[in-house]
C-alpha cells in the first residue's frame, strides 16, 4: 500500500506558477506509476498528467500540454506538478494518485488518493 499527501497549492495570478508535490509512504514507490488529477464543484475529476514508474514516460491533458510537467523524484518518494502559465480555468483542487506498474488516465484505474491540494488562480 502506499499513502499519498500533496502540498504546494495556494493562490496565484493568472500566468503564474505553481508547484504541487505529492509525498508517498511505504518502500515500493518505485513501483507505481503516478498520476495527477483535478476537479472543481459540481464536475467529474480530471485527468491532468501521469508518470511511469521510472520517469521516463509522461503523458498529459490536452488542456495542460506545454503549461505543466510532471516528474518524480524516487529516492525522495515525491511526484511534482510544475505548473506554468496558469489560467483561471486551472483552479480546481489537485489530487494525486498512484497505482502499480503502468500509468493511466483513467481515475477508476486509481486505488490510492492523496487528499487533495486547492489551487486558485485567479484574474
């Protein structure tokens, strides 16, 4: 199993910058492929952007590509957002996920969740 927390979320202008950090417990984090995933009231939960296990795959939402990165630091246990040239339409609380061995967009592939994280960006 592993436990997920996230911080870095806050308030921002919009094209701002923000990075979100995900910190995992447990000693197989290398393991699971991770994914980050937002969602604002009243809206189904989004995919944002995923990571494999070794880092060296990502994919991401059509509407985060070229704005944000993803990446992983295993010796540190901890998945990154870095978000760049952020919009309003960005706000939204931040979660990320993880699960073994292969990434995904999909949030029911999902069995571990951190707690979320709010971003707010605003105009």
């Amino acid at each position: 199993q592993v436990q997920l927390v996230e911080s870095g979320g806050g308030l921002v202008q919009a094209g701002g910058s923000l990075r979100l950090s995900c910190a995992a417990s447990g000693r197989t984090f290398s393991s699971y492929a991770m994914g980050w995933f937002r969602q604002t009231p009243g809206k189904e939960r989004e995919f944002v952007a995923a990571i494999s296990t070794s880092g060296g795959s990502t994919y991401y939402a059509d509407s985060v590509k070229g704005r944000f990165t993803i990446s992983r630091d295993n010796a540190k246990k901890t998945v990154y957002l870095q978000m760049n040239t952020l919009k309003p339409e960005d706000t939204a609380v931040y979660y990320c996920a993880a699960r073994l061995y292969t990434r995904s967009t999909l949030t029911t592939d999902y069995p571990y969740w951190g707690q979320g994280t709010q971003v707010t960006v605003s105009s």
